[in-house]
C-alpha cells in the first residue's frame, strides 16, 4: 500500500466516526519524519477515543506496522504515529488554541474531497 493509499484509509476512517473540520497537509519536503499530516476535530474526549481507536484497528487490517498513539489518557490532544501519516485528533478549543494548521501553511493542502462519503 502506498503512502497515499494509507491516507486515504486515514481519512475514510475519520469521516466514517463523524470527525470534523479533517485537514491534511502534503509536508514531505518541509519534514524530515513525515509525509502528510492530517488534523480532525473531535467533539468530546470520548469521540476522539473512538476515532484513535478505529485507526489503529484500520491501520492493523491493512497491514501496517503498529502506529504509535499518545495522548490516550486524557484524550484532548491524540497524536497518531503511523509513519508517512501523522494524525492529531484533537478537541476544538485545544485545535484553535494551538493552531498547528499555521505551521504547515506552506505546504500544499491536499483535497480530500475524494476520500470523503
């Protein structure tokens, strides 16, 4: 499976837990770790549960190796390691506060309207 095939998994999985406001950015040339990172609200800290939950299962289904999580605990801020995709699952008020989008502005926005049902 190729990085773009894993992040069409990524996505899908977001959208089918009803995540909100997903966003990816193509950072392969800006980072030294990844390829695309993806940012999706979750609307409580059980939702984002379900939703990092969901992706390691999806993730594990095809084939990857085991993506790492943090943030599990609390589950404001749930970063998902899963290689050539890097996912923050995060609240709103800790996504507007933080704002890691501005981070990656430069970078091309990739249209996931295709991955989306």
């Amino acid at each position: 499976m190729t990085k773009n095939e894993k992040l069409e998994t990524v996505i899908r999985t977001l959208s089918d837990k009803k995540g909100v406001n997903i966003m990816a950015f193509d950072v392969e040339k800006k980072s030294g770790y990844t390829d695309f990172m993806v940012f999706v609200t979750g609307t409580s800290t059980q939702h984002n549960t379900t939703m990092a939950d969901s992706l390691f299962r999806e993730l594990k289904t095809a084939g990857f190796a085991k993506p790492l999580i943090e943030g599990e605990t609390s589950a404001k801020w749930i970063l998902v390691d899963a290689g050539s995709v890097v996912i923050n699952i995060m609240l709103e008020e800790l996504r507007d506060y933080y704002s890691l989008e501005d981070i990656w502005s430069g970078c091309a926005k990739v249209d996931i309207s295709s991955y989306l049902q």
